[in-house]
C-alpha cells in the first residue's frame, strides 16, 4: 500500500487538476484523470479503512462521467473525504497542516453551498477580496434560511471555526495546544460535511451517489485514525 503522503499528493493532484478542468477550461484527457483519481481514491479507502464507503460513492460518477451535473459532485466528496483524511493524519505529528487543510474544507464546501444555491455572486465577492470569509458565510447563511435550510447558521459557525484557527494560527503555542486547535478545527469541519448534506437536500440538489456515502466515510476516517476530537 502506498504511504499516506504519497496517497496525499497523488489524489490532492488529481483533485486540482479535476477542478480546474471542470472549471477552468484546462485541457486534459479526460480518461486519464478519472483513472488516476480512481486509483487515488481506491488506495485512500484502503488506507483509511473506509470499508468501501469511498469507492462506492466515486465508481459511479467515473464510470459514467459527466462534466454536470455530477463532476461537481465528485469534486466536493472527493475533496472531503482528502481534506479530512490529511487533517486527520496530521493532528499530532503536523497541527498547522491539519488546520489548514480543515480550513481548506471549509472554504470549499461554502463555495459549493453558494453556487447550490445560485448565488455565484458571493462566491465572486469573496474571491475577489470585496468580503471576508465571516461576511461570506454570514451572508450564505441569511440566504440559506431564506431557501429552507434550517441549520444554516450552524453551518456557518462549523465552517468559521476551521477557518479562523487556520487564519489565527499560533506557531509559538505550546505543542499539546496547538493539537487541540487542530483536532478541534478537524471535529468542526467534520459536522460541516453533514450538514452541507443536509443543506444540499433542502436546496433540492442532493444525489444519493455520491452523497449517501459521505457521512459514513467521514466517520470511518475518524474511527479508524482515532480522532474523534
């Protein structure tokens, strides 16, 4: 079995690659990054004792890749259960790493949540520097509730969390301190991930392939890495 860091930047690769192909107008073959990210996602599975819950969610979506609807989709799992898997990992022996990769999660899944909710234009504030990350997901949040989502503040407050240790980072904290940040931001991202399915389901964009599966493999990465914060 490969090591995690070699499973790390293999499937975090592919990943980037994935996004900026569906997004960025990247040229690549095709058939090769979805082999690649099978391979990838197979050898995490296995590394994480996912049991399954990873590779049956992906097959799917590789076997019958489609750029939309669900190319985002396997995007989004695909960058969790990583995301989540490296901050996991990273806990003791790298905290910083581990927070930045909770923090990295949380950007994400809010990203995914505005465009679900077709309001690309608070995506485009925050990149593009006009608002913060808690102005962003503050903001998300009041647009949320306005669709039904009944969790969204707790959401936000999930997805801030990470963030805001990532972005406050003490490097001169001692050692045990700074793997409570980490394991903390991790646990917090962690219940960002079911409620980002939650939110998806109320905003009507939920598939069950491959987010039937994401909870269950977010769980297994925690029980098998004993990290449940």
């Amino acid at each position: 079995m490969p090591s995690f860091a070699a499973i790390e930047r293999s499937l975090s690769s592919g990943i980037s690659d994935l996004h900026d192909y569906l997004w960025a107008g990247k040229k690549l073959p095709e058939k090769a990054l979805l082999a690649r990210l099978g391979r990838a996602a197979s050898d995490l599975d296995r590394y994480v004792g996912a049991r399954g819950a990873i590779t049956s969610a992906v097959r799917p979506l590789l076997r019958s890749f489609q750029k939309v609807p669900t190319g985002p989709d396997l995007f989004t799992f695909l960058d969790a259960v990583m995301c989540m898997s490296a901050a996991v990992e990273s806990c003791r022996t790298r905290p910083k790493h581990a927070a930045a990769r909770a923090a990295s999660l949380a950007g994400s899944l809010s990203i995914g949540l505005a465009s679900a909710a077709d309001r690309f234009d608070l995506v485009e504030a925050f990149e593009g520097g006009t608002t913060d990350f808690g102005e962003f997901t503050s903001q998300l949040a009041d647009v949320l509730e306005e669709k039904g989502v009944l969790r969204a503040g707790e959401f936000r407050r999930a997805v801030n969390q990470p963030f805001d240790v990532n972005a406050l980072w003490d490097a001169k904290a001692p050692t045990d301190a700074q793997r409570i940040a980490a394991v903390a931001a991790t646990g917090s991202v962690a219940l960002a991930c079911v409620l980002y399915v939650d939110a998806i389901r109320s905003l009507g964009r939920y598939r069950p392939v491959p987010f039937a599966k994401l909870a269950p493999a977010v769980e297994r990465i925690l029980d098998c890495r004993g990290a449940h914060p």
